[in-house]
C-alpha cells in the first residue's frame, strides 16, 4: 500500500514539473509555499464529490472528510501553539477536541477548511518567529511552530491527493488544459 502512495504522489507532482514552470508560490518564501497547498488543498476538497468524503483507504484510519478537518484543526492549534491569540473573524467559537469525527459533509467541512487557512493568513504576520514558545515539551522559537503548520499542511495535502486519486478524482491542477 505504500508504494501505491508514494507512486500517485509522484504522478500527481509530475505535471508542474514537466511544464517548466514552477507552480505559483513554490520557491516564494513561507507564504507563497503555505497559498500553494493552501490553493492545493481547497480545490481538490472542491473537487472532491460529497459521497467521497467519507472514503477511507482502509479501515482505522482517517477518511477524506477527516483528513481535511485534521489540517483545519491542527492550523489552529498550530497557531495557538506559535503565540495567537483565537479570535478575529476565521476563528470558531471553541474547536472540539473530536470534531475530526463531528464535521463530515462537504460544504461544512469546506467552510472550515478555508475558515482556518484564513486565520493562518491573516495571523502569520502577527507572530513574532523569535519568540520562545512551549511546544511539544521543548522551548522553541514560533518560528519553528510555524513552520511545522507549514510542513503539516503539505503532508496532509499530498494524503488528500492520494486519497481522491484512489477514489476516482483527478486533482484539478492535474488535469491536461
């Protein structure tokens, strides 16, 4: 099974790489690489048809629907950990600590996704990176914090890929012009 991962990322990276051009924001510093998954990420949940949001690959581990809620939670959370303060318009009321589970249909799911990929642009400018912070047991600048929000949103968007390749859905940047 993990070779089938690594084979349809791999497919699903091909076509930036072949055009010559590098995707926007790749190669931009930390935000044009967050607005590259963060683009990413909302368009292929767009894309994805509602009955596929409860698609797991296999039993016990997350479906797509919590897939997208894992990264919206955990932008939050991240950015909590880097010094911000919840509030302000892109933030919810309190986050549930089971709502992976609670939010499973596309357009809420959706909603809170770019709900929390609002609150990371609108906070990662606010965040002093040299900053010590508590994080995971260790001090650590909130840089590295946001960093690792950086890297987690990647991570999880290549899962998304392979889940909706492995449900019959094209990413939408893939797709030939």
């Amino acid at each position: 099974m993990h070779w089938l991962l690594v084979t349809l990322l791999l497919l699903a990276a091909m076509p930036a790489s072949l055009s010559g051009q590098p995707p926007e924001g790749l190669g931009r510093g930390w935000s044009g690489e967050f607005e590259h998954a963060a683009r990413q990420l909302v368009s292929l949940a767009e894309a994805t048809p509602a009955d596929k949001f409860a698609f797991r690959p296999a039993p016990g581990v997350r479906s797509t629907s919590e897939v997208y809620m894992h990264v919206a939670a955990g932008s939050y959370w991240l950015l909590a950990q880097a010094g911000v303060k919840p509030g302000g318009a892109h933030w919810p009321k309190e986050i549930p600590p089971d709502i992976e589970k609670k939010v499973t249909g596309k357009a809420e799911v959706v909603r809170w996704l770019k709900d929390s990929l609002a609150a990371v642009r609108a906070s990662h400018s606010t965040v002093n990176g040299a900053r010590t912070v508590k994080f995971v047991g260790a001090e650590v600048p909130a840089a590295h914090v946001l960093l690792r929000l950086l890297v987690h949103n990647h991570e999880h968007m290549g899962q998304a890929v392979a889940y909706a390749r492995m449900s019959g859905v094209t990413p939408p940047w893939s797709r030939e012009p």
